[in-house]
C-alpha cells in the first residue's frame, strides 16, 4: 500500500445523489449569510465549486438584474444545477465545467467570488484563493465558508463516528486537502495576498430534535420518528459516503487495511 499522495487531486465526497441531495438543501440565507450583506443588485457575482447550484441560485435573485455564475469541475454536477434552476426559470443564472484553477474569465471581471466548503478540499488552497482574487474588480468581494472537522463534537461517544472521522482524515491527507482548513484559512487569506480579512465562525449543533429532525430532513432514505437522534442524519449520511460516494473507490484504492476499516464503519452506519 502506498501513502504517496496521488499525482491528481480528487474532489474526495464525489457527487453520489447521497451527498449532492444534501448540498441542494443549502441556500444562500442558511450557508452565504455574512457574505449577503455586501451584494447589491447589479453586481456580478462567481460561485466557485457551486456544486449542486442553490447557494447561486439564491445569489442571483440578489444580484438581478446583475449576473451570478456556478463553475464546478464536475460536468454531472453541473448538469443538475442547471435542471434544478430551470424550475426558477432565473436569467441571470448560468452554470458551467470549470476549475478554479485556470479560470476562463478576465481578470478584475467580478464584484464578488464566493466559494462554500470548497477549499478544504483543494490540495493548492493559497493558489486557488490567488485565482479568485485576480478576478475581483476593484472593490470586489471575497466570500469563503470552510469547515473545521477537527472541531466536530459527537455526544454519547460513538465508535463508529470517531472511525469515520479517523478515516475521512486518512483519505483526505492522502489526497492532499486539510479537513481542519476552518483554522487555516487567515494565513491562506493573507499568503494569497489579501489585506483586509473579516473571520466569524457558525456552529451547527444537533443539540435538540427540532435540530435532527430538520437535518434528518436532508435524508429522505433517514424518516425520523417522534424522538429523532443524530443518528437520524449521521448513520445515512455515513453510510453513503462509505458505501457508494468517491469515499468508498478511494478506500479501495488505499489498500485493503482501509477497506476493512470502511467495513466497519459501514456496519455501524447500517446499524
Ligand atoms: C462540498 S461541495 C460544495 C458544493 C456547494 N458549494 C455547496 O456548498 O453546496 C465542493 C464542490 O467543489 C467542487 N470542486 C472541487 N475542486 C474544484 C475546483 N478546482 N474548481 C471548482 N470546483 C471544484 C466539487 O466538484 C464539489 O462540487
């Protein structure tokens, strides 16, 4: 087995309907709140890494008659956006296959860049972040939401839950990306060249059943009963990403000390 990181970054959650039917329940109040302030109506606005595309889409309403664009490098992704926006028949909404890596677009053409839990993803974080900002306009605006996994608190204590996490490390340092990337992005902010930088933190907490039963809601396959338990949301979601996402080729691909370890993750998340 080699821990060589592979010569091509890999996008580890992969867009198995599992974790794409849970990245369209976000929207722009709920993910993009502290950036909603700075957009006025005709800017133009570019969603990196927009995924299945409701951020942007609530982005567009904001900026009409102003224009939002979704890149992503995922053409099936992409694809989806663009039927999910059909329904709001929006104009000034577009989605393309692009990376931000070498974006097509001139540089200074936006007046906001936006990217949501993309960079703890990319093995070049500084780099990408220098993209976005040779994009913005004079005056423009940087919007980036990260997670901090290292920050996760599960209560009771869950064997399955620290396997899980303990192997969502494992391929994602093998990969190259930084699943901690919440308390890294200040200095990315600052090696990409930015001066002024504003830090908030949010915390989602599953503190109480009203809280589960409405993350449970981003699992059709997880019906929560009266009495909803984290396990509602966490047990399908793990078992999604174990047994059918990107997350179960790159265990295979590790070796088979990680496959049996995936096993048993997925053994607690069949319950
Ligand atoms: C966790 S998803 C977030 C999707 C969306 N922003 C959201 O929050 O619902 C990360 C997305 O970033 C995309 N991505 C990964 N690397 C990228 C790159 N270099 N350029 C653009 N998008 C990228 C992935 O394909 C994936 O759809």
């Amino acid at each position: 087995m080699s821990s060589a990181v592979p010569a091509s970054e890999t996008y580890q959650l992969g867009h198995h309907p599992s974790v794409v039917a849970r990245h369209a329940r976000r929207t722009a109040e709920t993910a993009a709140a502290f950036i909603l302030p700075f957009l006025k109506p005709g800017m133009r606005l570019l969603d990196v890494g927009c995924g299945p595309g409701s951020i942007t889409s609530g982005f567009a309403q904001r900026v009409a008659p102003g224009e939002a664009i979704g890149i992503d490098t995922s053409a099936d992704v992409i694809e989806m956006a663009r039927s999910l926006a059909g329904a709001t028949t929006a104009r000034n909404l577009t989605f393309e296959v692009g990376s931000i890596y070498e974006p097509r677009f001139a540089a200074g053409t936006f007046n906001a860049v936006f990217a949501h839990q993309v960079l703890q993803h990319l093995r070049r974080p500084v780099d990408a972040l220098r993209q976005m900002r040779a994009l913005l306009a004079p005056g423009g605006v940087l919007g980036v939401r990260v997670v901090d996994w290292g920050s996760t608190i599960f209560y009771p204590e869950s064997e399955g839950m620290c396997r899980f996490l303990a192997l969502h490390f494992d391929l994602a340092s093998r990969n190259g990306a930084e699943p901690n990337a919440g308390r890294h992005l200040r200095r990315w902010f600052r090696e990409a060249g930015f001066g002024e930088t504003r830090v908030t933190t949010a915390t989602e907490s599953d503190a109480d059943a009203h809280a589960t039963r409405e993350r449970g809601r981003c699992s059709p396959s997880a019906p929560c009963g009266p009495a909803p338990t984290t396990r509602c949301f966490w047990r399908p979601s793990c078992r999604g990403r174990c047994g059918r996402s990107s997350t179960a080729s790159l265990v295979r691909r590790a070796g088979p000390s990680r496959c049996r370890g995936n096993k048993r993750v997925y053994r607690f998340a069949k319950g």
